[in-house]
C-alpha cells in the first residue's frame, strides 16, 4: 500500500494543479501536432530532394559501361520508375514500419546507417547543449548583477566574439594551433590506433571529442550570453524583486527565489528552440574532425544524391526537434500550471 501511495504523491508532484484530463488531452494535442509536422515536413522534404538536378543515376549515364537497360533497370529495383506521388506513398507506408528504404551508394538498410552513427551525435550534443546553458546563465547573471562594470564588459566581448566567430573556421584553427603544433589533441576520429578496454576506452573517446565539443560550445555560447543578460536584466527592473531587496534579503536568496524561478521558463524555451541548430552544426564539424556521426553521414550522402539516406536523416532530425519542443512545453507546463496550453 505504501508503494502505491509513493507512486501516486509521485504523479501528483509531476502534474501538480494541473487536472488530469487536461494533461492527457495537451500530450493528444502535442501528439498531433507533432504527427501533422511529421507529414508536412516529409511531403517539403520529398518534393525538394526530387526537385534537385542531378540524381544518384546521373553518374551512371556518363559511364559507357551502363547501358539504358541497366539503368532503367535499377530505377525499377528502387522503386523509381514509379510516378512521384506513387513513390511518395510506398515511402510514408514503409516509414510507418520504421523502414527508411535501402542505401543507394552501400546497400545497407537507412535505419541500421542512422543507429550506428545516432549515439555519438547524440552524445556531442547533448553534452555541448549541457556546458552552453550552464556556462551562458552563469555570465549572463553576472553580466547582468555586475552592469556597467568590468565583469559586464568583458562578458560581452567574450559574446560578441562567440557570436561572430563560425565554428569550421575555429575547428580548423583549434585542429592547427592544439593538434598539429602542439599534439595536445588527435587530429581526427573516435579512438586511437590502439584499442583500449574499460574505463581507458571511454577516456580516450573523450580526449578526442574535446576540441569538437569545446568549439559546439564557444560558437553557441554569444548569443546565449546576451539573451540570458537581457532576461536578468529585466526581471532586476521588475517591481517584485524592488521590493524583495527593500526587505534587506541577501543577493543568494534574492538569485534563489526570484531571479533564478523567473528565468527558468523562457531558457527551457530556448532549449527546445536550440535543438535544429546543434543537430545541423554538427553536420560540419563531424567532417572536419572526421567523426562518424550522423552529421558526417548526411553530407556524404548529400554529396552522392542518396535520396533514402537523405530522407531518413531528415526525418529522425524532425522527430528529435519536434519531441524536444514538446518535452519543452511539458516542463514549462510543470514549472507554471497557468502556462498557455494551446
């Protein structure tokens, strides 16, 4: 029985005031609308890759060893024979069964090409998103507390300078400066020549995705910076914490509970907003740094025209954004039960 009661105080701390008939029907709603940007971005995303010139087969036209027959041949094999609609319809009704088609340049099945190279895209991610939102609300707290000083100037320079710097022309200075001159870092790749086991194996994994990492982070942090200051920056003006500093409360206190709570809302925001830019970011820096990623795989498969790889790519890009928006307004829901739930 008190197991039981646990799991219920748990469900009630999750969904607070909220009812929960109004809970199931936002996640319904969410749930459609993220099915609906599903379809519409897969219908865009289709016709765009058709619309392209030039296609897988166009290099097989200019080879004297690939007749029309052969050619014609393998357009039927894939499917491509077909009318553009009807192409359309066998793709969506494959992609229900999370099957994203075969790979024209390998061969290989798209789902299995996309979960081989996912973690570690996930990984770069995940991990940057974390220091960006930790290191920019700290400076941009300060900047915002220490305004007009010092502190406050040399944060923003440090944004402007984040913000105006592009990440392949850093990645390259980062790979000249610290691998090649100095040897402090690898050059390229996951691992060293020499497989390693344990707790060594996951060390040396994270000696080499310092420098991709640390240059997903720099480019990311400007814009961060000078949004989390403008926040503090307003919420300082706000007449509920005039008030909470006349009763003499202490900086700690006043950043606990009434800068910090008011932050919160529109960072999660942003968070979920900031998804697309990092998951596309890393589509440069994974080929320069040569990692095999997801990024890395849908440039290669940019270069070649593979339609299935291209589509697959984008869509579980689309899925992630969109279930990161989602869980976004969830969370803003828990924080602020009166949150629009439109």
């Amino acid at each position: 029985m008190k197991f039981f009661l646990k799991l219920y105080d748990l469900y009630l701390s999750f969904t607070g005031t909220v009812k929960t008939e109004t809970l199931f029907f936002l996640v319904m709603r969410k749930g459609g609308y993220l099915a609906f940007m599903l379809f519409l971005i897969s219908l865009i995303s289709f016709g765009a890759i058709h619309a392209a010139p030039n296609s897988f087969f166009s290099a097989g036209e200019l080879n004297p060893n690939m007749t029309a027959e052969v050619l014609e041949h393998l357009k039927a094999v894939y499917g491509l024979d077909k009318p553009l609609h009807i192409q359309y319809l066998d793709w969506m009704i494959n992609l229900l069964s999370l099957d994203f088609g075969v790979s024209f340049v390998s061969g290989q099945n798209v789902i299995d090409m996309v979960n081989d190279r996912i973690g570690i895209t996930l990984i770069m991610n995940i991990v940057s998103m974390f220091f960006v939102f930790i290191i920019a609300i700290y400076l941009g707290i300060i900047a915002a507390m220490r305004s007009g000083g010092i502190s406050d100037m040399l944060i923003k320079q440090l944004s402007l300078f984040s913000f105006s710097m592009p990440s392949f022309y850093l990645a390259l200075l980062m790979i000249l400066g610290l691998s090649v001159n100095l040897e402090w870092f690898p050059i390229s790749g996951l691992h060293s020549i020499e497989p390693k086991e344990g707790l060594a194996y996951y060390t040396d994994m994270a000696w080499h995705l310092f420098l991709p990492i640390f240059v997903m982070v720099f480019v990311s942090l400007g814009s961060m910076i000078v949004y989390v200051r403008s926040l503090v920056t307003e919420i300082l003006k706000s007449d509920y914490y005039f008030f909470a500093k006349a009763r003499g409360l202490s900086d700690k206190k006043l950043l606990r509970f009434y800068v910090l709570p008011n932050l919160m809302p529109p960072i999660i925001t942003l968070l979920g907003l900031s998804l697309p830019g990092l998951i596309g970011g890393s589509v440069i820096l994974e080929s320069i740094f040569g990692i095999e990623g997801m990024g890395q795989l849908f440039y290669m498969s940019a270069l070649s025209r593979d339609y299935p790889v291209i589509m697959g790519i984008l869509m579980v890009t689309a899925f992630l954004t969109l279930l990161g928006n989602m869980l976004s307004d969830l969370i803003l829901l828990k924080l602020n039960p009166y949150f629009k739930r439109g």
